[in-house]
C-alpha cells in the first residue's frame, strides 16, 4: 500500500514542487525526492541541469512551470529541453548540433548570395558576423567573363 511522503527535505533545499527539492552543495547540485537524493550534477554542467528536469517533466514527475519557478529559468527554455528529450532522448542533450559550413565556403571564395542559400543563413547576417570579425573576410574573385586583370589590359 502506498505511503503518503512528508515534504521533509534537507536545509538548505529549493522546493520544485511537494515531492521534489534540490540543494547546492560544494560544486554539485543535488536533487531530493523527500530526504532520498535521486540525482547530482555539478553546477556549471547545464546538460545534465536540462536533461534531469526534462526527465522529471515527461515521466509527471513536475511540472515545466515547477521547473521554471524553482530555479527561475524562462519557460521556452524548459519547454525547448523537453522537446529536445523527447525527441532524441538523453542523447540529444550531449551530442553538439550541425555545424554550417559557412566559413568554410567564404574562405574558399564563394559569393555571399551562395553562402546563404547553401547554410540557410541571410546574407545580412552574414555580412554582420564579418563586420563584427566572427566570420572570415569575403575573398574578392573574378566569377564572371570580362571581369578582372583580363579586362583592365584590355582598357
């Protein structure tokens, strides 16, 4: 038979709802199901953070506003992990996402205009991030006849 749990947890904790509570101690932080601790991360570990609260969202265990509340964290921010988890699972949280392959194409002389259809990026974007010195210099290339060294001989 079922037992109902006190809310009894250890000093120091931050409540995420009646059941569930967690505390930082030292470099970790520790994740309470009454007195029982259930999870740890270390603080700077965001992965873990995200992939341990969207756990508890999908199996019922909290809420996405029990999460937001308790560690003050926007709410499309949990709602984003969630559907990262469900998704890809705990996988998705650890695997670094597609690079583009922008800077590469800039590098080997391609005009802007490509660069954005092939990376899905605008081209005012990209203008930006090179201004701004993120992305390299657009190589300058003779790419239609009658332009360049051959033409400015030839006046």
């Amino acid at each position: 038979m079922p037992q109902v749990q006190l809310p009894i947890f250890p000093a120091g904790s931050v409540e995420i709802n009646r059941e569930l509570a967690c505390r930082v101690e030292g470099e970790q932080v520790v994740y309470f199901n009454g007195h029982l601790p259930v999870f740890a991360h270390a603080k700077s570990d965001l992965a873990s953070f995200r992939l341990f609260t969207s756990q508890l969202i999908v199996q019922g265990s909290a809420t996405q506003g029990h999460v937001a509340r308790a560690f003050g964290v926007p709410l499309v921010a949990i709602k984003r992990a969630t559907k990262l988890y469900r998704e890809r699972g705990p996988a998705g949280f650890f695997v670094s996402g597609p690079r583009r392959e922008g800077s590469a194409l800039l590098v080997q002389g391609h005009p802007l205009p490509v660069v954005s259809a092939q990376t899905g990026v605008l081209s005012d974007t990209l203008r930006k991030a090179i201004k701004a010195g993120r992305l390299p210099a657009v190589k300058k290339t003779a790419t239609h006849p009658g332009v360049g060294p051959q033409r400015k001989a030839a006046r």
